[in-house]
C-alpha cells in the first residue's frame, strides 16, 4: 500500500494570455492548498475531511471560478454547484443553483451525511441549508469586479464563454497562439475568464 | 471549477468539486461538477474530479471511466486517465486529477491549459499551469 497523496485543480481552459502575475497568483494559492491538505494528512485527517476542507479554501479564495468569484449568469448573478464522493461506502452529495451558501462544498457534504438523498437543487437545497445552520450570505458577495466586466463582453458578443481551445494546428506552443489573436464564439481568446 | 482529490494513509480515497459555472449561462443550467460520475467519482480505487466543457464530461462519463477502466480492463491510473482524455471527449476541451488507492498521482487535459497542484508523502509536490 502507498502513503498519502492528494491533488488539487483550479480549472482547465486556461487563458494563453495569462499575466505572469496571474500566473504566479494562481501558482501560490494552489501550493497554499497543497500545504494546507499536506499538514492535514500528516495529522492522519481522512480523505473526505481533507478534500471539503482543500475545497473550501478554494471557494472561499476568488481566484478560480468557484464560490467567491463564481462565473456569472446571464442575468448577472451567482448560481454555483459542487459535489463530494467518499471512496470507503461510495457515499456521495450535490447541490446546484446555490446563491446564498458561502460553501456549497460543505452543503453537499450535510446532503451526503444529513439527508435521505444525494442530491439537492435550488430553493429545495438553500431551505435544506437554513434547516442546518450553514453559513449563508447575499448573493453578492459572491460577485467580483473582474466577472461583471467578463460578463459583459460575453453579452456584447452574444456568447457563453466556454474554456480555451488547443491552439490551432501548426502554434508549437502558446506563445505563439499569443500572437495570433485567435478568435472564439466571437470574441479575442484573450478575453476568456479562466473557465 | 475547483477540485481536489485525495487518498489518506489508510487507502481511503475521495473527491470533491465546486463550481460556478460557465460566464453567461442560462438560469438554471447544471454542469458536470455537482453530477456523480461525470465531474466527481470516487470509490475503493481510485478518486476523479474533472473540469472543462460541462456537456463533454457529462456525455462522457468521464470521472466513473477512470474507476471502470482500472476495474474493469486493469489499467493502471495514468493510462486510464490518459485514454478517458483520448477517447471519450469527442471533441470537446477538459481536464482531470486523480488519485490512486496506493498512492499514485494523476492528471491530464486536453485544454490549452489547467491550473494543478500534487503531493505525495514520499516527498513529491508540484504545481503547473501548461
């Protein structure tokens, strides 16, 4: 049997054109995780405890597009969804259409070990929150300047914005998809949030 | 999307996904995060969080592909993860993790790029973005 080992993302899709600040931005909130998780492990936390609690810290950051910082609807508010798997029993939960639940990782969790289901949506999931003394907050919290100005370039060009294509056949690397200002579902690639 | 995937010292795996989704989107659409065997799976061998175009997880199965392909055809999980990313996206763009029940790490994408970050108790950590 081997040790402990654990994984992070923070989406995929990413920008070719990402700062370099962006960049290392990113590159030190997934090793702050890293560590977090690390530390957790080595204090013999178990899988399911350690991965809502990596999830969280994600969430609650606003960098990546989840909690904080979520992508926004076409009406310009926050609608977020998350979903947790414990490997021992294959138990699992999931939510969607959350917009008041500052971590929607943690109510999936309360659905996999709190309720008779696996699943809960919409107003059905937010009443079962407030049954269990969540933390909520306004849906505003969850919006950020940058989002509300990807928002509307995405409603400018009439787009929902998926996440980046491979570069064109024959760009060896990214750098050279920098230079050729390639175009999707309308708009400048540069243009895409993360996801 | 965030996810993080991890076995503990005793073999025990899990997954877990949060998401807000993709920028303009319908009211009332759902993705692959929250669906258990598209963009989250975990089970005694292994555990899978998927990101990318939610259509092309959820057609694709891709997080229960990985566990079915070591179970079932007994790849290891670098393979499985490497064929689910070949072979079951049709055209669409994502990106996986994933851990194994004896400690192995795993990922892949066939995006432009995923924000990633791994460890394992002998020592090894890395983070990538390309």
């Amino acid at each position: 049997m081997g040790g402990w080992a654990i994984a992070v993302h923070g989406g995929a899709g990413v920008d070719p054109n990402l700062p370099q600040e962006r960049q290392e931005e990113a590159k030190q909130l997934l090793t702050r995780c890293l560590n977090l998780g690390i530390s957790s492990l080595r204090s013999s936390f178990s899988a399911i405890d350690v991965v809502e609690l990596i999830v969280r810290e994600l969430e609650s950051d606003p960098l990546f597009n989840s909690g904080r910082g979520s992508a926004l609807t076409e009406n310009g508010k926050v609608e977020m969804e998350a979903s947790i798997m414990d490997g021992s029993g294959r138990r699992c939960g999931a939510v969607s259409g959350i917009t008041t639940v500052k971590n929607p990782i943690s109510l999936a969790r309360l659905v996999m070990e709190k309720s008779p289901h696996s699943y809960l949506a919409f107003s059905g999931a937010e009443e079962f929150a407030k049954q269990q003394g969540v933390e909520m907050v306004d849906n505003n919290y969850f919006i950020t300047e940058d989002n509300i100005g990807m928002l509307k370039l995405a409603k400018e060009a009439n787009t929902i914005m998926f996440d980046y294509r491979i570069p064109l056949a024959g760009s060896e690397s990214c750098s050279a998809v920098v230079e050729s200002p390639i175009q999707m579902n309308g708009l400048p690639i540069s243009v895409y949030a993360p996801e | 999307t965030v996810g993080c995937v991890v076995v503990d010292s005793e073999g025990r795996c899990a997954a877990a996904t949060s998401t807000g989704g993709l920028m303009n989107k319908m009211t009332g659409r759902i993705g692959d995060s929250p669906l258990i065997g598209a963009g989250t799976y975990a089970c005694d061998l292994c555990g899978v969080s998927c990101t990318g175009e939610g259509e092309a997880i959820i057609r694709g199965t891709l997080a229960r592909d990985v566990a079915a392909l070591m179970e079932y055809k007994g790849l290891n999980l670098q393979e499985a993860v490497d064929y689910v990313i070949k072979k079951r996206l049709d055209n669409g763009k994502a990106g996986l993790i994933a851990v194994s029940n004896n400690g192995e790490v795993a990922y892949g994408f066939n995006s432009v790029g995923m924000f990633r970050g791994f460890a394992t108790e002998d020592g090894f950590m890395d983070v990538g973005i390309w």
